[in-house]
C-alpha cells in the first residue's frame, strides 16, 4: 500500500504576488521573489519529523522583484552570490551572507528576466526597454563591461540550456542566441577601451514565429540542450527542437491544456481557458511541470506527448514552479491571478500567496516511454 507523497507549505511567505521562484543547483535552499520588494531565501530540507523547512533572511529592494537566480554555489558560504531583478531597473548581485546589495548595471525600463550560465560564466538579463545585458561573472577589475544587445521588441521570458539562450518576445517571435558566440563578443570590451555603452549588434542563431497564436508567457530550455517549450496566455504549450533539419522540424507540436469545463449553467460543454503561467523541466527525466491560472500543476512527457499527471487544485492561481537540482522536489508558488484580469485566483482561496514544496515519488515524474 502506497504511502501519500508529502507536501508542506512554507511558513513567512511572501505578503505580495510571488514572480519567481529558485531552488539551489546542489542544495534544498530556495529563492522567492515577490512584488512586495523582497527576496526571500528558505531552507526546505525536511527535519526528522518533517517540517524542518525555515526563512533563512530577506532582502529588501527599492521596487517590485520580477525574478531571481543563482551563481555559482560556492562552499564558503561568505562568498556565495545571487541575482535579482525587477522594477527598480538594476541587475543586483546579493551577497547571501551578508546581504549586500550591488547594482552591475542597470536598464532604462523594469527588467523581466535573468539568468545564469555555468557553462560560460554569463549572467543575462532582459528588460522591457528591449535589451538584453550580458554580463562576466565574476566580475573582476579586468572583466569586460556589461555588454548591451538591443532586441526588436520587449522580452516575455527568457531560458537557458547548456549552449542556447532562447527569448520569447512580445512580437510572437522567438530568438536563440548561441551562448559560445554572445560570450565571444561580450568579452572583447575591455574596461579600458572608450565604449562605455558597449553596444553589441549580434545576429540569432535561429529566428522563429511562436507555433502558438497568442501572447507568450513562458519558456523553459530541456536539459539535454535538444530544445524547447513555451506556453501562452490562452492554455496551450509548444514543444519544439534546436535542430533546423526539416525531420527535426516536423516533430514540433503544440497541444491544449489547463482548461476547465465552465459551472455555468447557460455555458455547458463550454471551456474557460487560462494562461500557462509557469514551465520547469525535470533535470533527470526531461519530463516538464506546467502551471496555470486554473490553480493546476500538470505533469508532460514531451517526447511521448501524453500527461503524465496532475495534482489537485492549490488555492491560487500558479505563477512559479522549480524542480530541485536532484529533480526529487517541486516547489509551487501561488498568487492570485490578477495578472490576466481576473478577479481572484483558480481556487476558492481567491487571494492566497503561498509557496508549496512537494517531494516527488520514485518515478513519479519519469516519462511513460521511460524504461
């Protein structure tokens, strides 16, 4: 008889709509970012008796706080570092230890996203002012200067695999950036040469028109740097690959998802569509977990195109999931689902702001095709 998978949810969350949230690449420690000006930093190993998860510190900012991501982990923990962004227009560096804060560079406009490449040593963030900043870390009197790429129009979101930088645009367009090629260019500003703006004109590597009709709102990179998925405003992911071979090609595919059946009686057989706020691949299985503004985190085996499963209903809509480095927990976040112009949440908990973290059954996330 099978025991039921445990999930607690964290104390000290939040008091504001949760953007973003981000285990640790080797540890139980998770970030969350908030619009109430905070980043939060947890530790959610369970104690002996369960529930040992704790709020480790918060960092204050000057405005809302739209994502996070980790450096490097470092095992002095004096040194270890994480990156923020958000309305205040700056790329911060946090010092976990200590707490301080310092501005790398900043945008003329709120910055959606950032990101960080181990491979290659970059840290990239995207703004609303439709640039990226590409910066070395770590960063040392000798590092090149923040390099700057303008971008056609305002960036949605942006992902990261092992040699891909890829970026959802607000003009249904996809760019994909070899990281090996931005890091190339991005290094020849030296700090003593005169061009302090260092703006950088950088072709794709590949240009794509989204395969789904409307507004994108996310995107996440597979782990084994073979491709893709986005989603959209109007319940539908696209799974696509890197290779522009057209046998490669041929196997994109987008498919129908976080729907619900309207309550309504004068609406039957009718379904009400939400937006797929939030996508995180499985980094041993490359199985992805899927969030919506219907308060669902579904589970998808891209390559076998079926869903693996999905977990009841949490009180908010869903605005940030994270599989742990070990691919063995998934952290939820919820907020209400203003962000689409409903009023409250999926849930009759309408309002709620939470953060849920599940430990995931052997298997539980393993493709049907999976042997």
């Amino acid at each position: 008889m099978s025991t039921p998978t445990p999930q607690f949810e964290l104390s000290n969350p939040p008091k504001d709509a949760i953007s973003s949230i981000k285990f640790a690449p080797t540890s139980l420690r998770l970030l969350v970012a908030s619009w109430d000006k905070n980043v939060y930093l947890y530790d959610v190993s369970p104690g002996e008796n369960g529930g040992g998860e704790r709020l480790l510190r918060t960092f204050e900012h000057r405005a809302p706080v739209l994502d996070v991501c980790w450096g490097e982990e470092n095992e002095n923990e004096n040194e270890e570092e994480v990156y923020s962004v958000g309305l205040d227009w700056d790329v911060r560096k946090i010092n976990l230890s200590t707490g301080t804060q310092t501005v790398l560079s900043s945008h003329s406009a709120g910055v959606r996203s950032i990101s960080y490449s181990p491979q290659h040593k970059l840290l990239i963030s995207a703004s609303w002012d439709s640039t990226l900043h590409i910066h070395h870390v770590p960063q040392t009197p000798t590092s090149p200067l923040p390099a700057m790429i303008p971008l056609p129009s305002k960036p949605f979101s942006l992902s990261l695999s092992p040699s891909k930088l890829v970026l959802a645009l607000s003009s249904r367009s996809l760019l994909i950036y070899s990281l090996k090629s931005l890091s190339l260019l991005s290094s020849q500003s030296s700090p003593e040469s005169n061009n302090q703006s260092n703006t950088l004109e950088l072709e794709p590597w590949q240009r794509r028109e989204s395969s789904l009709k409307f507004m994108t709102r996310s995107v996440a990179c597979m782990p084994n740097d073979n491709g893709y998925a986005s989603s959209s405003i109007e319940g539908r992911i696209a799974v696509e690959w890197f290779d522009p071979s057209p046998e490669s090609q041929a196997r994109k595919y987008a498919f129908k998802c976080h729907r619900q059946p309207s309550q309504q009686p004068e609406e039957q057989g009718v379904d009400i569509v939400y937006p797929v706020n939030a996508l995180a691949f499985h980094p041993v299985h490359g199985t992805f977990a899927s969030g919506g503004g219907d308060g669902f985190v579904a589970l998808w085996d891209g390559v076998a195109k079926r869903r693996i499963r999905q977990y009841q209903r949490y009180p908010s809509s869903v605005a940030a999931v994270s599989f742990s480095g070990d691919g063995r927990w998934l952290a939820v976040g919820v907020s209400p689902g203003f962000e689409d112009g409903r009023e409250g949440g999926g849930g009759e908990g309408e309002g709620v702001v939470g953060v849920f973290v599940r430990e995931l059954g052997e298997g539980e996330a393993k493709g049907k095709g999976g042997k």
